[in-house]
C-alpha cells in the first residue's frame, strides 16, 4: 500500500510526485482519508502553490487549542515562492503531531528545491507514474476492477480500451459505469460490446467537438445517435470535460512555448495541440468557466442528481455553444 493511504496512519508530510492527474488525485484523497480515519474531524486545507503566502503554512499547521487535526494540502507545489519553498522544507523538518501536510508536484526541474529538500527531510514520497503504452493502460483497467473486486477478461479489457480511449479519467469513468451496469464477477467482452456499440472514442468526442466549435443543431444530432447505440452518459459528460479541460490548458500555456516543447508540457500530441488552438479560437476565460461548471453540473445529474440524463446533456450542449465568445 501507497505511503499516507487510507488504513494507515498517514505520514507527517507526503510528497506525491508526477504528472498522471488522477493517479496523483486519488494519492491525495488516501492520504486525507488515512487522516479522517484518525479523526474524522480533520479539517482539509486544499491550497494552490502559486496562491500561497509566506506565512500561511505556518499558521495553518499552528497547535490548535481544542488539538483538532488537520490536513493541508498544496497542489501544483512547483509554483511555490522561494520563501514559502524554505518554509515548507523547515516545516518538513520539524512537523506538528496535529497536521498532516500533501505536496503535489508534477516532477521536472521548477520547484525540484522543494524536492530535494522535503525528501531529505524525511517526507513519505508516493510517485505516480505516467501511463503511456497500451499494455499499462490495460493494467489500469483491470486494476480498477481488482480494486472494486471484480474481474475483467482480457478480450474485454482491450475491447473497453478500444471503445473509450486512452484518458485515464474516462477509462476509470467507464469501469466504474460498467460495473454499475452488470452482475458479472468477470465482466466479459459480451458485456463491453453490449455497453458501448460503437466507438465511445469517436462518437463521445464528436459531440465534444461539435458542441466546442459552436454546431449546436450537429452536436444534438450526435448526441441522440450516441445515446441511442448504447453510449452511457457519463462517457459522454467525460469527452466534454475532457474537451473543454484541453481548452484550457493549452489557452493558459505559456506563450513562449512551440510544437513539440508546448506538447511535452501539455502531455499531448502535437496533432491534438494544433486542433485545441483551433478550438480555442471563439473562446474566453469567462465562457470556459461557464461551459466547466454546466459540464459539472451534468455529470452530477447523469450520476442520478437528475431524473433525465439526455435532457441534462442537451442543456449542457446549449450552455456550452452560448458561452463561446460573441455569442
């Protein structure tokens, strides 16, 4: 088990370095369940590096005088400030018994101050690993099963592969959707095919596409033939997210960055980097922000907050082409 993960008593410090966003999430959320599990009181601090003052850290992890525990947590720690870097490396030194601090770091050379320094202070180190080839993807799928205590055949685990794609967000959403969906112990390819007729690939981000470059009447259409051949709808809230999540990353990349040096920092392909620049083209910060929240607001519903995913999806289709600049 991952140092800092739920059923253990979680290290004073735990630095979680990589860039696999969900693997890193999920080493987050181990380590403030392992914390509520000592007390479920615990109170969570969830900070941003380049938000955080000189100071803050030491106030937050200060003795309370009820001894209450807490958990703070610093995301995106390369973009910490050299004070707030020596205050964290001093802090890790000399933890408090009552706090529970998560560095999350993406790996690379910013912020590898910080690394070095909350390392050989001692510091649980969790490192996830980017996956990459096909075979660790489909290890990840099977391990989502293994985790839930089911099993997945291999001809099935490469058809889900196929069928989804390879995000891992959207690969995790599918598994969990698969076993919500069926009885088996092993899920099988039968049970795959019969979920996802069709490439969930190719008709989830066709709406995407459609729906982010503004073809309301195109993207309704793919939606009800996704729907309509099996595609469940929480892979189709995951190709939006994932589509406007692009937007964003390549609208907030820094500019002095070009083809392949802006792929690598992006963690995409060259081809899909031109396409999202194409995308991003109609688009402000204040229209991304609206279409994330309405994407979030559906996938809540297609998760049962609502009563009719399809209505969900079409509104959310909707808000999305509104919300692109000039419209």
């Amino acid at each position: 088990m991952l140092p800092g993960m739920a059923g253990t008593d979680p290290a004073p410090v735990t630095l979680i370095v990589g860039d696999e966003e969900l693997l890193a999430e999920r080493a987050v959320s181990g380590v403030v369940a392992a914390a509520r599990g000592a007390d479920s009181g615990a109170e969570v601090h969830d900070l941003v590096g380049g938000k955080v003052a000189v100071g803050e850290l030491t106030q937050l992890t200060s003795p309370s005088l009820f001894g209450d525990r807490s958990v703070v947590v610093i995301r995106s720690a390369q973009d910490l400030v050299k004070e707030v870097i020596a205050e964290v490396v001093a802090y890790a030194k000399q933890p408090s018994d009552e706090t529970v601090l998560v560095l999350v770091h993406p790996g690379g050379v910013k912020g590898k101050a910080l690394v070095d320094g909350v390392k050989k202070a001692g510091a649980a180190v969790v490192t996830v690993v980017k996956v990459t080839k096909a075979g660790e993807r489909l290890d990840f799928i099977k391990g989502e099963f293994k985790r839930a205590g089911r099993g997945i055949s291999g001809d099935a685990a490469q058809a889900l592969l196929e069928a989804v794609g390879n995000d891992l967000r959207e690969l995790a959403a599918a598994c969990s959707q698969l076993m919500f969906d069926t009885e088996e112990k092993t899920v099988s390819a039968a049970a795959v095919a019969r979920y996802h007729r069709g490439r969930a690939e190719v008709t989830g981000f066709n709406v995407a596409d459609s729906a982010i470059e503004g073809r309301l009447a195109e993207s309704l259409e793919q939606l009800r033939w996704a729907l309509g051949t099996g595609v469940a709808p929480v892979l189709l809230v995951s190709a939006l997210a994932g589509g406007l999540r692009s937007l964003a990353k390549v609208g907030s990349a820094p500019r002095n960055l070009r083809g392949g040096q802006l792929a690598s920092h992006l963690g995409m392909p060259p081809w899909k980097v031109d396409r999202v620049k194409r995308q991003l083209n109609g688009w402000g910060p204040e229209g991304l922000s609206r279409a994330i929240q309405a994407v979030a607001s559906a996938d809540e519903q297609v998760k049962g907050g609502g009563a009719d995913p399809a209505y969900a999806l079409e509104h959310t289709l909707q808000v999305i082409v509104a919300n692109r600049t000039g419209r």
